[in-house]
C-alpha cells in the first residue's frame, strides 16, 4: 500500500491534486491517501461539503473502490508507516514525516512543497538513498511521474 499525505501544513494545488490521483491510478496500486483542501479554499473560510469530488478527477474514487480509500481528516501516521502493507510514502519531506517513514523503514517518494522540505528532499534522495524523487514541470509533478515514481 501507497502511503500519501502531505503532513497537517503544507497544502498541494488543485492541479497537484489531479496529476497526482491519475498517477496513482495508472501505478495500479494500492492506497491511503490522506487528502486536504488546497490552501486557497482554506483561505477563503468555509469549503462546501462536496470539496473532494470537486477536487479530485470525476469518477475516480467509483473506479478505485476497493483499492483506495481517501481520508480528509487526521490520520495515526506513525501507525499507518509502521503498518506492514505500507510499501512506500509519498510525501511532502518535512522532518518529522521522514523521521518516522525511516524509523519504519519504509521508502519514499519525495514531492516537497515548501521550507526546508526541497533540501530534505535532496538529502534523503540523493544522499541517504532513501527516497525517489519526482521531477516537478511546471510547478506540478505530472501524472507520468507519478506513476513513474511509485512504481
């Protein structure tokens, strides 16, 4: 199972949002995704109730059921890395998300989003060899990469 979040404040664009679900669903695995509202809808005060099903592409939760499962709430993060059917975590790098994916010994894919997170990145990637990077185009790692990725 793919592990994805992006820790509780970084926040990914709505197109970020569409590349990323495709590439999930072309990677053909499994996944827990822990998904929140882009940070302009946060921005803007209250979300309508149907956020999700406006922000990821149409029919996809129907085409993945069964293989997916999208929280918008909190998740046990800790406990989901340390999970045995955790193979891999997509993340955002920020310290304490790659502390705990190495204290579980569970790889990473890297797709920072802000502060120390880019220099994090490199160092797992690149350094300690504990992660995968995406290559970002146009501010948006693209479905290909995605799958390319988590693959």
């Amino acid at each position: 199972v793919v592990y994805v979040s992006f820790g509780s404040e970084s926040f990914i664009s709505s197109a970020q949002v569409t590349e990323l679900a495709l590439g999930l669903e072309a990677s053909g695995q499994p996944f827990l995704w822990v998904l929140r509202p882009p940070e302009s809808s946060v921005a803007k005060g209250g979300l309508p109730l149907e956020w999700k099903a406006e922000l990821l592409p149409e029919g996809f939760e129907r085409r993945l059921e069964g293989r997916c499962l999208i929280e918008t709430g909190w998740a046990p993060q800790a406990a989901i890395l340390a999970h045995e059917a955790t193979g891999a975590f997509i993340t955002h790098c920020g310290w304490n998300s790659a502390q705990e994916s190495v204290a579980a010994g569970v790889p990473m894919v890297a797709l920072p989003q802000q502060s120390d997170q880019p220099a994090n990145a490199l160092l797992l990637a690149r350094e300690a060899k504990l992660a995968v990077e995406m290559k970002i185009s146009e501010g948006v790692a693209k479905r290909d990469e995605v799958e390319r990725a988590v693959r």
